[in-house]
C-alpha cells in the first residue's frame, strides 16, 4: 500500500501467554505507529528466555525499520529482556550512571535489584520514564519498553518525536447491517478496482443484526473518501 | 518446566495490526491450553497475505505439537486464511459438500461468496461452529478458527476433546504490597531452590499503592501450595 518504514512489536512475558495477563500495549502501538507512517507488519508474544528473546530481536531488527519491545524490564529475576537484548547486540551489560541517578531518586535504596534496572547493554541509550522512573532503552533500532501499559505509553511518548514516519495511515469507517455474504462481491469488486487504498470487513452481530464494519486505510484522504463513498453508494442506496 | 505438549497461536488480521480491533482470543486460548496441559510458548499476530502466513504455519507446524488460528476465515475479498494453510500444505482447494450443507441451512443463498467458506484445503475435516454454522478446519496439527471471539471459543470447544494434553498448568497467587526493588533478592532465592516450578512477579499499581502481584505456576499442586507458602512466610511475615 505504502513505501513507509515497517515496524514489528515484541510483548514478552509468560503471564502474556499463560491467559493470565490481557496484553493492552499492541492496540495502542498499533493505532500510534499507524498515525506517524510505521506499518506494523507483525506482533509476536513470546516467553521470558534469553535465548529465544535473542533470536526473535535479530530476526525482527535485520527486518523492519523500528522493533518496539515490551516487558521484562524490572528487578525480578524473571526479568530477562536486558540480558537478552545484550546477547542479541553481542555486546556486555553496563551500569549506566544516568539511569542508576534517575532510579536512586527520592533516596531509594539502590540494591542488587535496582541496580539491575540501570543495567544496559553496552552502547544503549536511555529512554525516558516520565511515571516511575526506570529508563527504558535503545539500541541500533531496537526501543525496550516496560510492559506495564500506563509506563509503555508514557516511554513511547518520549521516543516518538525521534522516529522516522512516513505518510500517515488513516482510515474512514461504514457500519453496514447487512451479512457479510450478502455484500462480499460488490465489495470485492470495489476492492479491485481501488488497489491503492486497503478495504476491511469486520463483521459484528449488535442488538441481534449482524453486519460489517467497513474500513478503508491508505495514505490519501481524499482518495479513502472518494472509495467510502462508492461502498456507501452501492451497499447502502438508500442510506 | 514439564515436557507438555506445545503450542503457536497465530492471530490473523491487519485490524489487530492496525490498532482498529483489541484482540480477544489469546489470553482464552492461553487459559484454555494450560487447563489442557498444553504449553502455549508463542504467539504471532500477522496480515492477511498468503505469502506470509503460509510461511508461519510451515515454521510453527514443524515446531509446535499443535497450530491454532484465529481470523480470515469469512466470505469478503480480505478473507484469505484458507487459501494460505492450502498454499502452506502445498494441497488444493477444494468445496467440501458438508460445510456447504451447513452454510446452505435456513435456505440461505448459496452464492459464490457464502461457497468461498465451504472452500477448505483438500485433506481438511471440518471444526463445528455451533454460533454461526460456517465451519472451522484443521489440517495436519493446524486447526483454523474464527476470528470473532464467541466463534473462536465456540469452535475451540468443539475441538479441545482431541487434543492430546499433558498435566494441567495450574497457578496460584500472592499480592504482596512491596515494590518489586525491595522484594526482588529473597524472591530470587526461592526461585532458585524450586526450579519445578515458574515464579513470576508482575508489579501494579492500585489504590496509590504499589505491589506485585506473585504466581507459581507449575503441575504439582502440592509444590505450588508448598512454594507459595515459603513466599508468603519470606514476605508476609505479619501477614
């Protein structure tokens, strides 16, 4: 659809995986990528291993422009992303004196523990907490973020500014009370003749009608409404 | 932890992508699969491109006991699941005169769109949907599911009886109202002396307090209860 940089999400964390925890960053760095021009090409959840950390992060960085990580970046020892990251860079973990300052404020006892949370690959550059401190990290294109949703948004926050977009991806919308089978063909029809706009069908059953959102995504404004207006005009000629 | 069976769950769909839709099918499945004894260590949310999810099936079929999918399995033109698992299994499409059956049933017109969702790879045997008669598949160890979370539990529960599980994951929990720095070293140390079970710690926020929440995770229930019970006296001395 678009020559925009490619961005991939990894959310690692088992409480992710085990059903016990809902994942609430993807949504929110999906819809943010998709307003700065980074096409989010793919999302993966995996588990709190080094190893495996390692070798998704140099799959998806050698990849894609941007990889966005979130989760594993706290003291406990169930915490890994720092050192997984190390092992994917080939480089060693460092104290980083700026982040062992940021997280000795207000006279908190910098422990073992703590001190692990200013511990970084070597070569990362911090990235800010405005919430509760603890730096996230960059290294090459590579952003570690908390996990925690209300610290994820906060850290994405600081290092958008500095991200290259594209054009933005926007999107307009039609709630069609019709089933899906009944409006597939006109709607492929449209679909092929508008190759430079991306067409979406969301079917939905709401106060026992079934029908479809209809969304239409590219980079042009005026070209999504022209085709929202054909799909309108021809599914719904009385609306 | 065990030697369980594993598990790839694949979501499908640039809505999830794109931050239009929050899925609601992992964390289900995440549960569903532990209850089953089946260790789900991967997830990957990806487009709708054949290319691209034939490729994942090939990879995560040859690794994992078992492939669950969810979304792309409807009648419109960005429905493109079942021609991708055919493309990945290297087999036709064919109609299969069931699921034709059962998407004909209430004399609904059976038009080439409505037929697209009777199309499976050859080889396939239909997954029942009890919620809207369209039919899931499965084929080899990947089973195809809808991506609308009432037919993907709906269709999961028409499958899980086959599945051949392992011991049950089962879990319990403490929340201890400590930051994490300050708990991170004795946890540790537990987590050291008990390497049959998985510790987890995953901090919170909540009433202007901090805490964290504490899991064991595990399939002896006797060797949670006993772990938990030694993080409960190392942390909640008073409690």
């Amino acid at each position: 659809m678009t020559d925009n940089p490619t961005a991939a999400v990894l959310i690692i964390g088992n409480e992710i995986l085990s059903g016990k925890t809902q994942d609430a960053n993807l949504k929110f760095l999906g819809e943010s990528l998709a307003r700065l021009g980074i096409g989010l090409v793919e999302a993966r959840v995996i588990r709190d291993e080094p190893a495996v950390i390692a070798a998704v992060v140099n799959e998806c960085r050698a990849r894609h422009t941007y990889v966005f990580t979130t989760g594993g970046i706290g003291p406990t020892h169930d915490d890994l992303t720092a050192e997984s990251i190390a092992l994917a860079f080939g480089v060693p973990l460092v104290v980083d004196e700026d982040a062992r300052r940021r997280i000795g404020r207000g006279g908190r006892d910098l422990n073992p523990a703590r001190l692990k949370m200013a511990t970084v690959p070597e070569g990362a550059s911090l990235i800010d907490n405005p919430v509760s401190h603890a730096p996230g990290f960059k290294i090459g294109n590579v952003y570690v973020m908390a996990g925690i949703p209300a610290v994820a948004r906060a850290m994405f926050g600081a290092i958008e500014h500095e991200l290259r977009g594209g054009d933005p991806i926007l999107s307009a919308s039609v709630d069609v009370f019709e089933r899906e089978g009944d409006i597939a063909a006109p709607l492929d029809a449209i679909a092929r003749r508008h190759g430079d706009v991306e067409i979406g069908s969301y079917p939905f059953a709401r106060d026992g009608r079934f029908g479809a959102c209809l969304v239409v995504r590219g980079t042009d404004r005026a070209r999504i409404e022209a085709v929202l207006a054909e799909i309108r005009a021809t599914l719904l000629p009385d609306g």
